[in-house]
C-alpha cells in the first residue's frame, strides 16, 4: 500500500499491535532514532533495575549475592532467554565476553574440531572485527589460511578443505541476508561447519537455528536485543557439537567444578565449557531488562512489522526523494533483507550529520553508505513518514552542506 501522507502513516500506526510496547523504552522526545540496530533504546526499566542491582545485590548482599541473587547462573539463564528468538534450545545458548571474543572462541573451536583442513572462508567486507579475528588466527595457528569468496560464491567454495564457514547472517551495511539452511547444508554435504553471526539479526528478523540444522552462532547483545552499551555477547552451540568442541580461552567459569580449585583445566560437559572468566553482572543484569523488552511479543508478526517498516522507507525515499541520488544497496525482497535499509550517496557522511542535528538518528558508513535501522518494537510509520519528510527537506534546501556537517568525529 503506497503511502502518501502523515495522515496515512498515522493510521497505519493506529493499527499496529505493537503500539504499547513503546512504552517499554525511555526514548528521547522528538527524536527518531533509526539506529537501534546499532545501539538499541534504553528499556524503561533498566535504570531501576541497575539500580537495585548495585545498591541492594551488591552494596547490601556482597559476595552472597552469587547465590542469593544467582549472579552465578546469569550466563545460562540469560542465554535461555536468548534461544527462543534465534531458534534454538534454551541450553544451546550461553551470554558471556563480546561478540569478537566469542567468535574467536568459536574459530578456534572449529577448527580444532576439523583438524586436517586449513580454510576458514568468509567474504570480503564482513564486518571488519570478523575478519579480523580470523585473520589473527590464521596468524597464530601456522598452516590454517583465510579465504574470502564473494557472497554469490560461497557455496561452490565449500570444499573438503574448508573447515568452517563464517558469515554474518544480516550484512552490517547491504542489509543482505543469506540463506541460513542452504549454506549450512551445503557445508555439512562437505563437511565443514559454519559460524553464524547473527548480530544484526537477533531481535531484527526469523532466526531458526535449530531448524537450519545450524552448528554455530555468536551475537550481540546491545543491538536489537537492547542490552545497553558494551552489553555482554551470547553463543550459541548446537547440543550435538557441544561435548566435541574446546574453548581455546580455557578459563575457570568454563571448568567442570569451578569451586573446586583444582590445578589442571578439564572442561564442563556442556555449553558452559565456553565461558571464560567471571561474568559482567551490571552489564548482564542490563541485557536481562533488554531481552524482556521481547517479553510476550509475537515475533512472527513484530518481524513482519519491521519489513513493512522497510519497506515503506524504501518506496518513500525512491518517490520523494528520487531527484536526489540515493542509491538502494540493500534488496528489494523483504525476504532476502534484515531490518535495515541502506542507500549509497557521494555526500553521505554530512547528509547523515544534518538529519541527526534535524532530530533524525541514522549511522553512516564509511565511505559511502547511509544506514536506517528500524526496530519494531518502538519505530513507528510515522517516524518512517517523517524522518524521509526531514531527509527531502535537507536535501531540497541543501542545508546538508554546511562545514559543521562535513567534521568528522572519531566515532562516524
Ligand atoms: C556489531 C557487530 C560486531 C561487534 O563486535 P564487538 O565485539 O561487540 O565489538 C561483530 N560482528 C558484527 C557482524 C556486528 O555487526
């Protein structure tokens, strides 16, 4: 349905299910913020909760509070509430380190399981900390090497050389989203396992990991999951895998019997194998508040609302703003897209800089890309009406080029 003013989007609104549970978010007033796929609202009742966390599990119950409180069992209980929304099994699922640790963790993992082979593949322009982290493994472990296939590519480069496959499962910029079962399939028809990196893709979109047959997965958890910034990350580990594979960062939360203190490392039978040290329990009690914000929600029809979201921007941009050069990178089909949406434009950086002083929130990557993340559970169509409204304006009247908006802070 083509939609041609405010109006239209104010009904549209008027119909959504999701409406209330805004309400789960302190969001700034006359901001709209399209970028929660890189750093999710703040849930309204973190801040209460933080705050007895600090005042009362630790300031009053101290060191008790591992048991009274189960501080101890954060990682696995956090995880459990994770699963459902990615498709997997309550104890497939831990939340523990960052996303770049665990995946390193999980590459090692691999590959010790695959131990004749020396390819990791991926493809060119992941998001640079995955490639990153595979390329300093590469450099530690001699006769292992990276090697990088276009998307398009990556299931005929699936050889019996190839010992895991890592892809992030929604693109960072294109918005991309590969097709999880196939890719799994085909690797498994040779052999090799796959990582999945579903950092924006948890909270954004269908995730049937246990369905695909999926070996292995890590992701963030201050995206759409909404755990405040530099929440701790999750993993995921299919329970078929979880006795064969070993943690290359051998710690004790990851030991057998912790508290047992004895000197020589014997892993735990299970995904808690894959901790490491001591969990960030002001960081995990935040990220608990973020996944309940998913709490009760049905997320066929919230993911389904999300696509409507793109789709919507795509069809208002490509009609208002049309004049004015915005190349779409992200695809057209809502199945083959994640939940944000992305334009190329030779001025993306200042045009990104005069929506946010215009009260709009995007990110902007470099070199090129402008990106628009919405998150169903508070972005509305009329935020979608108005933000393109704001954007025909910048680029109508060319307030978009003035020098503050071509400084460029450390964080672009
Ligand atoms: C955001 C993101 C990360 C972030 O990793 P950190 O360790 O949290 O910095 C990793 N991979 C992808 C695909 C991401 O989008």
């Amino acid at each position: 349905m083509a939609i041609t003013d405010i109006e239209a989007a104010r009904s549209l609104d008027a119909l959504d299910a999701f409406r209330s549970i805004r309400d789960r978010f302190s969001l700034p007033e006359k901001m709209i913020y399209l970028d929660g796929n890189s750093l999710g609202a703040l849930p309204a009742d973190t801040l209460p909760r933080l705050s007895a966390v600090v005042a009362e599990e630790w300031g009053r119950g101290l060191i008790g509070s591992w048991n009274s409180h189960d501080w101890i069992g954060a990682p696995q209980r956090l995880g459990a509430r994770i699963a459902p929304l990615i498709g997997a099994r309550a104890n497939e699922v831990i939340v523990a380190d960052s996303t770049s640790v665990n995946l390193f963790k999980l590459i090692v993992a691999a590959l010790g399981a695959r131990p004749d082979r020396t390819t990791i593949l991926s493809e060119p322009g992941n998001f640079p900390t995955d490639l990153y982290i595979a390329q300093g493994i590469v450099d530690m472990l001699p006769g292992r090497r990276l090697e990088l296939v276009p998307a398009s590519g990556v299931i005929d480069a699936i050889d019996e050389d190839v010992a895991v496959v890592v892809l992030t499962h929604v693109h960072y910029r294109s918005g991309y989203k590969h097709d999880m079962a196939a890719i799994t399939a085909a690797a498994h028809a040779k052999g090799a396992l796959v990582i999945w990196d579903l950092s924006h893709s948890a909270g954004a979109v269908k995730i049937e990991l246990n369905a695909a047959d999926a070996d292995l997965a890590i992701g963030c958890g201050y995206k759409y999951l909404n755990g405040g910034v530099g929440a701790p990350a999750f993993l995921f580990v299919a329970e078929r895998l979880q006795s064969e594979l070993r943690s290359p960062l051998s710690g004790w939360m990851g030991h057998r019997a912790p508290f047992a203190f004895s000197d020589d490392y014997a892993p735990a039978p299970a995904i808690d194998r894959f901790l490491c040290g001591t969990p960030p329990i002001i960081g995990m009690a935040a990220l608990e508040r973020g996944i309940a914000t998913f709490d009760g929600v049905d997320l066929d029809a919230l993911f389904a609302k999300g696509q409507a979201l793109c789709s919507m921007f795509v069809d208002l941009v490509e009609t208002r703003c049309a004049e004015f050069d915005f190349e779409l990178l992200t695809p057209r089909s809502a199945d083959a897209r994640g939940s944000h949406v992305s334009f190329a434009h030779a001025n993306a950086y200042p045009i990104c800089q005069a929506l946010i002083a215009a009260g709009v929130v995007p990110d902007f990557r470099a070199p090129d890309t402008l990106r628009f993340g919405f998150t169903p559970l508070y972005t509305s169509f009329e935020d979608i009406w108005s933000a393109v409204d704001i954007l025909r304006e910048i680029m109508r009247t060319g307030s978009w080029d003035q020098q503050q908006f071509h400084m460029r802070a450390r964080v672009t």
